[in-house]
C-alpha cells in the first residue's frame, strides 16, 4: 500500500510489483502521503490488510 502523493515511492513500488511472480496486489491510498497519516488512511490500510488476511490466510 503506497500513499498517492508519493510519487517517487510509486514508481519504485510499480518497479518491484512487475518483477515478482506471486499472487500480488498494489494498493495506492488516494490522498495519502508517506506515512499514511492523512485522517482516515490508517482505516483504510487496515479494510486492505483485513481482505487480505480473510483471503489468504
């Protein structure tokens, strides 16, 4: 999960998300910077990782 307005850490992201083989999921956060501290982004991660979780686990 990448915050949107972390341009440079997208790209980078997008980089290793083409090389790896496994079943894979890039999340971005509209909104969201760095940290994900913006108001309401930390629920959002927490919603991905639950579906996550119930998915493949």
């Amino acid at each position: 999960m990448i915050g949107g307005h972390d341009e440079p850490v997208i790209g980078m992201n997008q980089a290793a998300y083409d090389l790896l083989t496994c079943v894979k999921k890039l999340i971005i956060v509209p909104g969201a910077t760095h940290l994900l501290e913006e108001p309401h982004t930390l629920e959002q991660v927490a919603e991905q990782a639950e579906r996550w979780f119930q998915e493949y686990l």
